[in-house]
C-alpha cells in the first residue's frame, strides 16, 4: 500500500510538472514530506528519480545531433 502512495505522488508530480519547469521539485518533496518521510530520504528519491529524465533527454539529444 506504501509503494502505491508513493508511485501516485511521483505520478501527480510529474504530471503537474510536466506543465511548469521545475515544479517537480516542490510539489514531490512536499508530499512526500507529509507522507511522513525523512527530509534525506525524500530528496535522494527524488534525485535518483530525475536521472531517468536526464537520461531521456540526453537520448533526444544524441537523436538530434546536438551534442
């Protein structure tokens, strides 16, 4: 049931931050701050979470030729 809670926040925050650049960030470490999880934690989900993105982004990129 945890897991579940914590995939809809991911899933909420990045559909609202897909909208706005960098809002991601404040609505994601927020609910999960009230979720109950230490500030540490919340932050690392968070940034290991953003590789993927990076990731994507490198790959339109490479696509692209402009790297």
């Amino acid at each position: 049931m945890e897991l579940a809670i914590i995939f809809i926040i991911g899933f909420v925050s990045s559909f609202f931050g897909s909208f706005t650049s960098g809002g991601t960030s404040l609505l994601s470490l927020s609910l999960l701050g009230v979720y109950g999880l230490p500030p540490l934690m919340s932050l690392s989900m968070y940034k290991v979470g953003n590789v993927g993105f990076q990731l994507g982004g490198l790959i339109n990129y490479l696509k692209a030729e402009k790297v």
